[in-house]
C-alpha cells in the first residue's frame, strides 16, 4: 500500500498573507474514488455531542476551507469547520481531560460503500486541531436516529484508530475494511476542530432496491456505477457525470482541456453490474462554447470483453439534455463515452435493468460485504 505521509504538531499562528502558504498536504491514493460523504448524494452529519464554536455541517461543504482573521462572534473566532469548546478536568487537581475525553460526529453516508481512504481536514486550525482522531463505521439498514445509532446495540468497526495529526493539514488515511457501511463516528481526542471531511470509497447499492426499482440508470454513481478512467481532467473530474440530478453550473460536469491534436477524449465506466441497457441520456447543460461536438457511447461485457458501439458518432447541441432509445437493448458490465474532438458533457443517464448475472453478482458483493 502507498505510504501516505503523515501529520503532526501546530501549525505556525496565522501571520497575514495568503492562508494556505503554509497548509500541509500530500497526494492520496484513494481520491480516485468518489466521495461517499457528499453532500450531493445525500451525506449528512446528524449529530455532535458539542459544536459550541462552529457547527457540524461545516464538514461535508464541498469547497475548501475559507480563513477571515477578524471575524469574531459572541463565542469567539468564527472558524469553517466543527469545532468543539476546550475540554477541561474534574477538579483543580486534575484540571485536563482525561485519556477517555472525546468529542464525535455521526455522519450518514450519502451512499452505502466500501471506504478506502479518508481526509481528516484541519485547514486553518492551527492551535485547535485535535491531539488526535479516531473514525469508526457501522452499517444500519433503513434511516436510524442519533439515538438509535448510539445504542449499545450497535456495532462500530475501526476504520481509523486513535491517530495524532497535524494543525491546518490534511491529514489522510488509506483504509482497507472489506465492508459496506452507512454511517460513521469521527472522535476528536480530546476536543478541537476539523475543517473537512472527505470520505473516498466505492459505492455498493442495495441489490433488492434495485431488483424494485426495475428500470434505474446503472451507470448512476449512486446505484453502485463509477468512473474508472478518462482521457482528460483538466477542468472536472468524470465522475460528475454520473452524479445525482441536473449540473447547476458548468464546472458541475465534465470538461476537459483543449484538444490539439487529432484525437478525442473518453470516459470509461464501470456500471452497477451486468446490465441490459435500453436508453441513453447525453446532457451538455451549461457547455456551450465548450461542449463536445459529437458524442458515441459503446459497451462491453466483462473487463476484457470486446467493446460494441451501441451509440454512434451523433452530434450534440451545447446546453441540452439528448435523448435517445436504442433500437435493440444492449448488454454489458462496463461502458465508455467517446466525445469529438473535445469539451465536455455534463451528465451521462444509461437508463436499463440489471440482468439476471448482474443481479446474482451484485447480491453475492452485497452479502460478502456483511449487507
Ligand atoms: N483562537 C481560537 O480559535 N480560540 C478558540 N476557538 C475559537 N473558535 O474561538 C479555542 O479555544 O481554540
């Protein structure tokens, strides 16, 4: 497994200037996969046990971290992020928390997943950060409550143990629990604040949902699809076009540089499993000087099965939803969208029903990952 670095200490006192000159950071192996704690799939942070200087919710905001030097509130320095107020002792002779002290957060996962790797974000806390963080995950079918997810019966899995990290860093950890799970617990030891939290993970859907559901999109990253491998991310990642619901602005798809050669680019799809395709949606919403000129989608059935053209070279209009029905419906495990020469789409909907194999498969992953 690639070493990741780690983090630990203060960071120097802010001294003016751009806020994230001195911010510690490093490449993570596992931000290739989607963010199962997206706020647009439905992630959410439920409760904390404290956030008397900053709220909860401040964890799952997809931008980055923002630092104002002179904004205060009548609790003190406003800070982006979940912070909570400093733990202190029982007594004058034990003034310090004890090793046992601890702040959590109860995060709902906008999908159920498999996690490999975490962000544990402390941008811009530089003396408040947390000593250190544990992050545990369980898997509770349907929508429990705070309460029910703090009950004895629940079980917790450690995802991260009990780790130091460092003030404004990212602080990232490679996790390898072959599990599906649905919520976690992020505990700060003892006290302190955490910017961002980014959970990076493969989406494994509920097999009977979709058994009900019938016709899905099953490249939706929500029903378990994925974006494997593009030929360009210069401006957006590829796996914004398989998220939930309509793009709000250009950078919510998928756009890359310009071309100058004579080639095209691609996305390549894995899909929620086999899956009998009948029709396709090619959204170009908010790509107009820039969306792709022509689009063809194929598929294959199987890692090293042979690709089939189920969509041919068709021109696309910029900032429009395309619609098409295929004349025979189309099997395969995987996809691939080709655009000419370049630009960009904002979504791809590959509308069908798991077959038969698929369904078997997804079933067999669902059970084997404790679903
Ligand atoms: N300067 C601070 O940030 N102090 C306190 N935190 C906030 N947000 O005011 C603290 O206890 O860490």
């Amino acid at each position: 497994m690639t070493a990741i670095p780690s983090f630990t200490g203060d960071a120097n006192p802010y001294g003016g200037g751009d806020p994230y000159a001195d911010y510690r950071t490093a490449d993570f192996p596992f931000t290739q996969y989607a963010n199962l704690a997206d706020r647009q799939l439905g992630a959410g942070v439920i409760a904390a046990n404290d956030e008397f200087f900053a709220q909860r919710e401040n964890l799952l905001v997809p931008e980055r971290a923002e630092f104002d030097p002179e904004h205060f509130g009548h609790k003190g320095k406003i800070m982006d992020g979940w912070e909570t107020r400093r733990r202190r002792g029982a007594s004058a002779g034990h003034p310090w928390p004890t090793a046992e002290d601890h702040d959590w957060a109860l995060v709902r996962l906008g999908a159920p997943g498999v996690i490999r790797g975490i962000v544990v974000d402390t941008a811009h806390f530089r003396g408040n950060y947390p000593q250190a963080v544990s992050v545990e995950g369980t898997s509770v079918p349907g929508s429990p409550s705070p309460e029910e997810l703090l009950g004895d019966d629940v079980k917790w899995t450690t995802l991260v143990p009990r780790t130091p990290v460092g003030g404004h860093a990212a602080n990232g950890f490679s996790v390898s629990v072959e599990q599906r799970f649905t919520h976690l617990r992020v505990n700060q030891h003892p006290d302190g604040g955490i910017a961002r939290l980014r959970v990076y993970g493969e989406v494994v859907p509920d097999p009977e949902w979709l058994a009900t559901l019938g016709t899905f999109d099953v490249v939706a990253l929500e029903n378990g699809g994925q974006a494997e491998d593009a030929s360009n991310l210069f401006y957006s990642p590829a796996t914004n076009t398989i998220q939930p619901g309509r793009s709000r602005k250009m950078d919510d798809g998928w756009e890359t540089r310009r071309r100058r050669d004579q080639g095209n680019d691609w996305i390549r799809y894995r899909l929620a499993a086999q899956s009998r395709i009948r029709a396709i949606e090619i959204d170009t919403a908010y790509l107009k000087g820039n969306s792709a000129g022509w689009a063809s989608v194929s598929v294959q059935d199987g890692e090293n099965g042979d690709w089939h053209e189920i969509l041919p070279r068709t021109r696309l209009q910029p900032d429009t939803n395309h619609r098409f029905v295929l004349p025979t419906p189309a099997v395969g495990t995987h996809a691939r969208v080709d655009i000419y020469p370049d630009g960009g789409i904002s979504r791809l909907r590959l509308y069908g029903s798991l077959t038969d194999q698929g369904t078997a498969a997804l079933t067999a992953r669902h059970q084997e990952l404790g679903g």
